[in-house]
C-alpha cells in the first residue's frame, strides 16, 4: 500500500496541487478504496501522480481534479490508474516466517483432519503474488506430511489490476526472490526461463487471482477457512477497519483462522475471534 521514501519528499516537479485539488484526491482515495490520506502528502501525490498527467493528456493536477469527479466511461481508467499509482506493492516471500511455520504445521494440519474437501483460503490486498503462492507452497508441505489426497483452494485479490497482471505471471527476477526464496526452495520451486524464474505448476494451480475492492461486498467471494489480511488495514480509518474485519468474521467459517501482520493489533470492542499465541507467531480463530 502506500510508502512515503525520502526520496520521493526530495523530488521537485513543475506545477503544484491547489488545496481544492488535493482535498478531491483525498476524497477520490477515501472514497474508491479506503485509503486515508493525510493532510501533508501533498509531494506523495505530485511524485506518483506526476506520470499520469502526460499518460492521459491533462495540463495540471486541476485537470486531473476535474477528471476524477467525472462520471465519464473514459474516466475509468484514469480512475484505475491513479489507485494503481498510489497504492504501493510492497511485499515478499514468507513475511513473518513464525506466522508461515505455524499455518504449514498447526493449522493446515488441524484443519486437513477435522474437515473434508477443499481447503479455502483468501490473501486479501495480495500485490504481486508472493504471499498467496507462500501459501501454497505451505499448502503442499502440509498435504504431503498429512499423507491425505485433498485440494487447497487459494484466492488473492487486490484493488490494482495491474499489479494482479504481474501476480498471474508467476515470474520472479533474482531480486524479488532474495527476499525469502532460499536457494533450495529456488531449485525445487522454479525454473529458470528467459525473463527470470517461473513457479512450478503445483504451486500456481491452487491459486487464481482477482480484482478485488475491500470496501465492497464479501459476498461473492464465499467462505473461506483461512483469511490472510496483512499490512494493509493500517492506511485505512477506524471505522473502515473495523467494518472490514466484521466482515471478514462473516467470511470465515466457525473454527476458521485470521492472520493479521505480527505488528498489527485486533481493534477493541470485535468479539468475533480469539487470540491465538503459538510459541512466536500470533494471530485469530472465530469460535466454532
């Protein structure tokens, strides 16, 4: 989701934002996918947004105002590109391996022998794929030591289509596979092809990707059994992340897993899950 690097505070483009023009954005982001932005990240919009005003043929920040309260079509994707531009993908192989070990030996296991059929999982805000195929990867480890024939059914959604563009691909360069890809994992797991390394298919099977508003219905998506939702509910309000994980509850079926990032905390006064503490990892049941 959003960054703020130094760098981009140092960088000095022409034109600026007019307060109007800023608070539309503000309003846009808030509105369209529950990004809270604040009332001194003027240089964060300029350096992501910069871009777009050439791309899509706007004199200035007004012009691009202006657009995002239109009800054009040919808004739409100007609309896209800008959420695709200011929320940032920052993510790599089994962030917080404590929470990765505890889903490959505690829980995958308690729900391969309590439950038939597929297991469902969701990696909600999932960017470019490493975590929902972290997942799956844990998923085999899991079914091969269970000794059982069963299925993981693992979705990843995110808000940019662009960067779920790059997720389906399933291809790494070495750089994005030195952030949690030891050199084993790198040789049982992915082939080398011309443009970097390609998952193996029994990796990918169990995943499909889409697009995907967490401030939309969860309806359509169905129930699952395990729900990722990591470093993402912090950009959004209270009231926003409260209403999400409400939701996510809904979602879960009784006896289900919630993993949040180990730095991020259930919000008073959710009496939907339980804390789970296990050895170094910690994340949420819903009660059977």
């Amino acid at each position: 989701m959003l960054t703020s690097a130094g760098t981009e505070n140092s960088l000095d483009f022409a034109g600026s934002i007019s307060p109007a023009d800023y608070q539309t954005i503000q309003q846009f982001l808030s509105q369209n996918c529950g990004i809270e932005l604040g009332d001194n990240k003027q240089y964060l919009v300029k350096s992501r947004l910069q871009p777009l005003l050439a791309k899509f043929e706007l004199s200035g920040f007004p012009g691009l105002a202006t657009a995002l309260q239109s009800n054009a079509f040919s808004a739409q994707k100007l609309r896209s590109a800008v959420i695709d531009a200011m929320t940032t993908n920052e993510t790599f192989w089994f962030r917080d391996e404590r929470q990765f070990a505890e889903l490959r030996d505690t829980v995958l296991p308690q729900l391969l022998a309590q439950k038939n059929g597929s297991i469902r999982i969701w990696s909600a805000a999932c960017s470019s794929g490493q975590e929902p195929y972290s997942i799956s990867i844990c998923g085999l480890d899991a079914l091969r030591a269970s000794g059982k024939n069963r299925t993981l059914q693992i979705i990843g959604t995110d808000i940019s289509e662009a960067i779920l563009e790059d997720a389906k691909r399933a291809c790494y360069s070495d750089a994005a596979l030195s952030r949690g890809i030891d050199e084993a994992a790198k040789a049982r797991y992915f082939q080398k092809s011309y443009d970097g390394y390609l998952l193996n298919d029994d990796v990918t099977r169990q995943v499909r990707f889409q697009q995907f508003n967490l401030l939309k219905s969860f309806t359509a998506l169905g129930r699952f059994d395990i729900i990722f939702c990591r470093n993402v509910l912090i950009y959004f309000s209270d009231t926003i992340k409260r209403d999400i994980l409400t939701r996510m509850a809904d979602s879960l079926e009784p006896g289900g897993y919630l993993f949040l990032s180990s730095t991020e905390a259930m919000p008073t006064g959710i009496g939907t899950y339980e804390l789970v503490r296990s050895g170094l990892a910690t994340y949420f049941r819903k009660p059977d």
